[in-house]
C-alpha cells in the first residue's frame, strides 16, 4: 500500500493519467462517429464496378489525381473522400473540371449515371468514407419547421436565408440551393465541397439533415407568395428597389405637373 500511495504522489503521474483520459475520450468519439456515420451510409459496389470504375479514372482523372487517387500537384488525393464525394462532384458535372477558377462550376455532367456509380465505387474501395446516402433520408419527409432551424443556423450566413446563394471571398460563392436534388444536397453536407465545411453526423444526424432537405424542398416549392422575391437578396435588394421606383415616380410626377402649368 505504502509503494502504491508512492506511485500516486509520482510527478508524472498526472500527465500519466491525463494522456490516459485523452487516449479513453479520443476511442469513445472515434467509435460513436463510426456508429453514427454507419446508419446513414449503407450503399455497396459489386467488384465489376470497381473495376469498370478504375479503368474511368486512369482514362479521365489520374492526370490531376495521380494514378492512384493519391494526388498530384495539380489535384487532391481521392483516398478516403468516400463515394458520395464522387457522386457529387462528377453527377453535377463539377467534375472533370474544365478550367480553373476560384472553385468548380456546375456544368452539364459528361458520365451517364451508370459511370458515376463506377467511379463511385472505385473511389471507395481505396479508403472509407461518406457514402450515397439512403432513400430514407432523402423522401422530403421531414420536420420542415426543425428544418428551417438548423438551416438558418448552420447554412444560412453562406447560402442566404432563403437558400438563394451568396457572394464569398475572392470570386468564390455559395450556390443558390432552388432545384438541387435532395441526394446532392445530403452528400455536399457530409463532404463539404468548395468552401463548405463537412457536416457529418456527429454535428447534423441523418435524421437533422433530412428535415434541412425537407425544408429546401418546402420554400422551393412555396415560390414567392408576396409577390416579386427580388432574388431574395433581402433588405437591400428591396430597399433600392423601393427607392429607384419611388424616385421615378416623383420625377415623372414633377414633369407631368411642370408640362401641366407650361
């Protein structure tokens, strides 16, 4: 007991026990964002597309990418961006890119569907990370009121607070989010394209990020029951409209009156 009462009073037995604690809390998080991650992403590849997928890389990609995802100077490693990445970047015709800019343009997508899926699969076979998500969270069946919520908080300072996109640094953006799918939208969430932070499901549940979607498509198809939305720019937009219209009216007012006394 004596030894052991020594072995506590030890200098080193505090940074001993607080590595300790670092070590427990680190594994525990680890684990639970495995858990949590794994509800969402459940979609699997056959080894023929893999292989089909492989062979659409090296004919289209590995000039940036490098023969093996792993990177080059002129693009990112692909190992560990998972297959909703992939699904994402290349379905909205982001990627292969055309030139370059201060981010990636979305243009008219040059792989079918079936190719994406290949591409997909061979780029999740190098390394775990985020996949297609399920249909479940993507039916627009959600909680639209918890939606807007986390929207407002989480999105709405990039994206606008009626999701019509917004003006960044150094001629880069945020997208207006009015007819994007509901799978782009749940895939740029947990990849974090461009600009845009990863929310992955440690910060917005599955469940949370299918009320978000439910939200998008709700305003989307509401339109604009006020009358002219402006672009939906807010207060500015509207308060220099209100202001060029009522000018002109006071000066074509002032005219017709100065015309009426001559």
């Amino acid at each position: 007991m004596k030894a052991l009462s020594q072995k506590r009073r030890h200098p080193l037995a505090a940074i001993a026990l607080l590595l300790l604690g670092l070590m427990l809390t680190g594994g525990l998080y680890a684990a639970a964002t495995t858990v949590n991650q794994a509800k969402a992403d459940t979609t699997t590849f056959s080894a023929q597309d893999t292989k089909e997928g492989q062979k659409l890389f090296v004919a289209n990609c590995a000039t940036c990418h490098g023969m093996g995802a792993g990177g080059s100077p002129t693009g990112p490693s692909l190992v560990g961006v998972g297959a909703a990445a992939v699904d994402f970047q290349v379905a909205t015709g982001r990627m292969p890119l055309e030139a370059n800019g201060p981010q990636a343009q979305e243009k008219p997508r040059q792989f079918n569907e079936t190719q994406t899926k290949q591409l997909a699969g061979y780029i999740a076979s190098l390394g775990a990370g985020p996949a297609i998500p399920e249909e479940h969270y993507l039916d627009g069946k959600g909680n639209a009121a918890t939606g807007g919520e986390l929207f407002r908080v989480n999105c709405a300072m990039c994206h606008n607070a009626a999701a019509a996109g917004g003006a960044l640094t150094r001629g880069k953006f945020a997208p207006a989010l009015a007819g994007v799918s509901s799978q782009h939208i749940y895939e740029a969430m947990v990849t974090g394209p461009q600009n845009m932070p990863v929310f992955n499901d440690a910060n917005i549940t599955p469940d949370d990020k299918r009320d978000i979607i439910t939200f998008l498509q709700t305003i989307d198809a509401s339109g604009s029951p006020g009358g002219a939305d402006l672009g939906s720019l807010g207060p500015v937009s509207e308060g220099l409209f209100i202001w060029v219209a009522g000018l002109g009216v006071v000066i074509a007012f002032t005219i017709w009156l100065t015309s009426r006394t001559s």
